[in-house]
C-alpha cells in the first residue's frame, strides 16, 4: 500500500531526515519518501500498518502530520 501524507514543520533537510527515520521505524514499513519542498512522505507500507500509527509517529518526532 502507499500513503501520502502532508507533514508541516519542516524546515530543513535535518527535519527530513529526522521524519524519514521516525516513519521507518513503524513496524510494517517498507520505505518513506520525504520532500521538505512539497511538505509531505509518500510512505510504502503493508496493510497492517494504520494511519494513526504513521501520523503518531510523525507527531513523536515533533511535527504535525495531516
């Protein structure tokens, strides 16, 4: 499956890779694609893995996904 979700707080390519690894870390993960220009992680992940577990874990990591 792929998500898409728009991630606000960035500012840099620290804070990229910073939501990268914290995206990653979700069990059932199986890549994220940050871009700080377009605010946002397109996210490859398998069907176990729930919306509320990738948004949770940017909002560990310090920034608000939508």
């Amino acid at each position: 499956m792929k998500t898409t979700l728009t991630i606000n707080g960035m500012s840099c390519e620290h804070c990229v890779a910073h939501v990268k690894k914290a995206i990653e870390e979700v069990p059932g993960v199986v890549s994220a694609l940050v871009n700080l220009k377009d605010e946002n992680a397109l996210i490859e992940h398998g069907d176990s893995v729930s919306l509320e577990a990738l948004k949770g874990a940017v909002s560990e990591a310090g920034y608000e996904a939508v």
